[in-house]
C-alpha cells in the first residue's frame, strides 16, 4: 500500500524529534507500507531526503505567509501529483485539518484518492482572551468544513475532541483514532514505581497561555500548603518562562526548560503524579506517556486526560485531587495502575498504527 502523509512539519532526520509523536508513527508505518511525507513549513528549507524508509519532501514553507501560501499549497499538489503519475497513491492522510488538511482534500479531489483526515490541534478551538483556536480566523471554519467533507474518514485523537467535531457539526462522523506512545521507551524504570514517588507533581508542556500553567501556579500553591514536602517540576520552555518564574516565587517549583524527548522517561520517573492544566488538549502525548511510565494523570477535562486519568472540572476540584492523591499512596498507585493498563490496551504504538493501518485499508478499497 502506497501512503501520503501531509503534515506541517516533520523530523530533519531519525535524530530530530520535530513532531515526537510523528516520527514514531512513520517509524513504524513505513515497515509495513510505502510512505511518502510532504511537510509543508519544517525543516526551513526545502529538500528530498529518507527517515526510517519514509521518502520526505519538505516545501521549506515556513516564511511563506500572506498571499504567498497559496504558491506553497499549489506546491504541494503538484509534489504529490508527480509522484502520483510515478505510481498512484492508495490514501492521502493529513493531520491537522488546517493547511494540511486542505492540501490533502485538493490533491485527493484532483486525482481521485481518498483522503484520511486527522483532527490534531486547535482547529475547532475557540478561546478569544488567549488568542487561541483556527475557529477565530474569519473564514476558517468555512475550509475547515469543506476538507472534512472531502474525507473519506475524519479521525480525532481523544473522545474530547471527538465531541468538539460533532457537537460543531463540521464533520459527519469521526472515529477516535489516536497516535501512540512507544511503550517500550516510556515504561515504568526499574526501582520503586513512580507511583511510589514522594509528593512530586511534574507538568511537561510549552510555557503558552493555553496550557495555563498560570492556573498550575495558583493550584500548586493551595497544594504545598497541604502537602508536606510538596515540590513541581515544570518541563517545557515558551514565551511566559519569565512571567512564570517571576510567579512561582518562593514555591518549591523547578523550571527545567526544554527537555530532549529522550530525557522524558527519567523526569517521570521522579513524579508521584502527572498534572495537566491545559484549556485545550487534542490529545495530550504527556498524559499518556506518564501513564504509560507508571504515573497516574491529574488535570483538566480535556484531550485524553478523561479516558485515561482523573479529570477534574474546577479549580477547586483540581486543587483537591491532587492533595488527596499525593497525601493516599494506596489511591495514587491504584489510580497509576489503571491508567497504565489503560495506555498499553488502547495507546500503544504499535496498536495505534495498526488502527490506522486497518483504516487505510478500509477507504482505500
């Protein structure tokens, strides 16, 4: 079978983990089909190259605004008509249904393929104080609709997100079909589990207004006042790192900055739990890392949290179950056990692509 994924970005090489995600998913695609990926805006330059038996090519689309991007989507169209006349692709799937959504939807209009589109960000997001969600642009939804209706399927990656595109009414059906995490690097470490942890809370996500680490802060703050000991560790770097730091000012909070993908797995290994503060999630890797890691997932009611952790719908509800958790071991680990049985059943990787892998079949009859 003959793949073609479109994406805004993906790894330079198998050492780059652009999208970390991503990169696994076309690791483990590519042993089991012919994958071609055009990547619209990363790397920066354009280039033809091979990752994992993947063939890439990347537009180098990154500066490439305003009235420019529609030379960049023609691009692509054209990128995968060639390769189409070399040999006809069976599915087209892009995720994310912005750009590379549509991309997908006009090449496979063009050349009568069927398209797999995958709900990924903020396209059905809409938080105006925060300047957050595609559904704030005037004219969006409007596209937005008509690629998801050039699908033969539409996937979402949480049953979160799922709802989002229903209640919308911007696509007729969507099947929960989520990337996975690799079980295999994130599993519990030999040693006392990390549900055994002390009370540590770790948050793993870029220091931006919709992760709202500000309300993290504020929650935190109530917590060490009942925990004894109490500590957060705060993975991630972004434009609100020195407004957060200047907050979290004479708290027992560690602000890591950017963490090599690799380096995941020991900062989990540190946490009596996961906290997720997030206003939008559309599905949420560090969740299911955590919990695949042996960490149980606290936070707030969206992406994956609700299906894998405890999800909590209020500040005050946040506050009280993480004190409760990190104060009742026996609750804590039943909780981590649960979710990490969870995450290996339905967010494996290997699992994961095999669902998709079965839906390819299933449209590209």
């Amino acid at each position: 079978m003959k793949i073609g994924l479109v994406l805004p970005g993906f790894s330079a090489n198998e050492r780059d983990w652009c999208i970390p995600a991503l990169l696994d998913f076309v690791r483990v695609l590519a042993q089991q089909a012919e994958v071609y990926v055009y990547t619209l805006r990363w790397p920066e330059r354009a280039a033809r190259y091979e990752v994992y038996g993947a063939r890439v090519c990347a537009l180098g689309g990154a500066r490439r605004l305003g009235p420019r991007v529609l030379g960049l989507w023609a691009q692509a169209v054209r990128a995968i008509a060639a390769e189409h006349q070399r040999g006809a692709f069976d599915v087209l799937h892009a995720f994310w249904v912005d750009e590379p959504g549509w991309v997908a939807a006009w090449a496979g209009r063009q050349l009568g393929v069927p398209v797999v589109l995958s709900l990924a960000g903020g396209e059905l997001a809409c938080l105006p104080d925060i300047g957050y969600g595609l559904q704030l642009l005037p004219g969006r939804r409007l596209i937005l609709k008509w690629a998801l209706h050039q699908a033969s399927a539409v996937t979402a990656g949480s049953n979160y997100l799922s709802d989002l595109a229903r209640r919308a009414g911007l696509a007729p059906a969507v099947r929960w079909a989520p990337l996975g995490v690799d079980v295999e690097m994130f599993a519990p470490q030999a040693g006392p589990s990390p549900s055994a942890c002390g009370p540590t809370l770790v948050s793993v996500g870029s220091l931006v207004p919709v992760k709202d680490h500000a309300l993290l802060l504020r929650v935190f703050r109530q917590v060490a006042a009942r925990v004894p000991g109490a500590q957060l560790i705060v993975a991630g770097d972004g434009p609100l790192a020195s407004e957060l730091s200047a907050q979290a000012a004479g708290l027992p909070v560690r602000f890591l900055g950017a963490i090599d993908h690799a380096a995941l797995p020991a900062i989990y290994a540190q946490a009596g739990l996961l906290v997720q503060t997030s206003r939008h999630e559309a599905q949420g890797l560090a969740v299911l890392e955590a919990a695949a890691c042996g960490v149980a997932p606290v936070g707030t009611p969206v992406g994956v949290l609700p299906q894998v952790g405890r999800a909590a719908q209020t500040e005050a509800d946040l506050t009280e179950a993480l004190a409760e958790l990190l104060l009742d071991g026996g609750c804590r680990r039943a909780l981590a056990a649960d979710a990490h049985a969870r995450v290996r059943d339905d967010f494996g990787l290997l699992k994961c692509v095999e669902r998709f892998s079965q839906l390819y079949t299933e449209v590209g009859r």
